[in-house]
C-alpha cells in the first residue's frame, strides 16, 4: 500500500490534470482527490487536492516549483464595479428571502401534519 501526502490544491482542472500527467510521467505517482466534487460545486470545495507517495514528496515539489513561472495560472477574475456589487448583494438577498419562505412552508406542512396526527392517534380517523 502507497502512503500518499497532499502536495497542492488547485481550483483549476485542466491544471490539476496537468500536474498529475506530468508527475506520473517522472515516475512520481499522483492523483487527484476531491475531483467530482469539485466539479459538482466549483469554488465551494476545497478544490482539486493533488497527492503523491510520501517518499516522492520532495521531487514532486522541485517540480512545482519548475512549473510555477509556466503560463499555466489560475484563472483570472476581473474586478467588480458597483454595479456588480449591486447586483450579488441582491441576489444574496433574494436566496436569503426565498430562503425564509421556504422554512415558513416547511413549519406550515409540519404543523398540519401534526395536527392529522394527534387527530388520528385520538379518534382513530380522519374526518374533516
């Protein structure tokens, strides 16, 4: 069995794949873990988690450091403006308030259910 230590976290598949790829090729055993999660749930997750053998931990990071100046960097992402800020503070907003009309059915749904079954459990029926 093959000890294995996290070498690196990257949000960047293509990346995560490349790294892998080439570790495997320098005789360095990696993989990826939390891969499908992270492809369900980008950014929400860790991210794509790299392993390698413990033994090989060394290697694998003179290798990092190798590609690090590569032009295989993560993906930009542009700055907001207020208009963008505007517009995730109310989309925020918005999940927050459909959020609470949500939990409000659920206590409305439990509540009718309760009372059907304290009716049935006292007079053995339903009868409106």
């Amino acid at each position: 069995m093959i000890k294995s230590i996290l070498l690196t976290i990257v949000q960047d598949s293509m990346k995560a794949n490349f790294i892998v790829n080439e570790l495997n090729n320098r005789g360095i055993y990696a993989f990826i873990n939390n891969e499908h999660t992270t492809d369900i749930i980008p950014y929400a997750s860790n991210g794509y988690m790299i392993h390698v053998e413990m033994d090989k931990f060394e290697d694998a990071n003179v290798f990092l450091e190798e590609i690090k100046d590569r032009d295989i960097a993560e993906p930009d992402f542009k700055e907001a403006d207020k208009q963008d800020i505007e517009y995730e503070k109310l989309k925020t907003e918005r999940k927050a308030m459909i959020a609470k009309s949500q939990r409000i059915f659920l206590w409305v749904v439990f509540a009718i259910a309760t009372a059907l079954l304290i009716r049935y459990c006292t007079t053995g029926a339903l009868d409106f």
